[in-house]
C-alpha cells in the first residue's frame, strides 16, 4: 500500500513541476511583451514566483493562482519592479512600476 501512495505523491508531484515550469515560461514571455511595448528593459530575463495558491475561476473551476515578480530598467541605471499574476495557464493581471519608458528617450516638442 505505501509503494502505491509513493507512486501516486511522485507523479502528482512531476505534474506539479511540469506544470509550473510551463507557467513560469507563460508569465516571462508576458513579462518580456510588456517592457518591449513598454519601450523598458528586462532585467535578468527571468521572473520569479512570489505567491502560489489555488483560487476558484470565473467558471467556478478550481485553479492555481501564481503570481510572478520581475525587474526592469527604464534608464539602465536603476531596478524598478514588476508583476505578473496567473489563473491556471493564462495571464490575469501585469503590473508595471510607473516609470519614464519610451517616453524619456523621445524628444519634446514644444
């Protein structure tokens, strides 16, 4: 009996880790479209996992919420943070620090 429940605890954890991997490369890849549109850098090119939690879906579902911090620059000179939150598989929230971005490499026109 306990092999069977060591078999079961090991696979539910390698689905666990599958899984997390898969969002972890969901919410990078969110992150990296947000400082490109953003006109900021990217620090380190990774995010990393600040809360895990199961939380109910618009459809009533049970998911897994994980939310994601990161850095980028707007002026190569500092660290400003960001997040990004997921239900499941599917990006929920982004939040960028208020910064300059774009903006402060443009010119003003007056």
């Amino acid at each position: 009996m306990f092999e069977i429940f060591a078999v079961v605890l090991l696979a539910g954890m390698a689905w666990l880790w599958l899984f997390s991997l898969r969002a972890r490369e969901t919410a990078v890849e969110a992150a990296r479209r947000a400082c490109i549109a953003e006109g900021v850098q990217l620090l380190d090119d990774t995010v990393a996992l600040a809360s895990f939690r199961p939380q109910r879906a618009s459809s009533g579902t049970l998911a897994l919420r994980r939310v994601y911090r990161f850095e980028f620059s707007d002026t190569g000179n500092n660290r400003l943070g960001g997040s990004v939150t997921l239900l499941g598989p599917a990006v929920q929230a982004l939040y960028l620090e208020p910064h300059r971005g774009e903006a402060a490499s443009r010119p003003v026109l007056r």
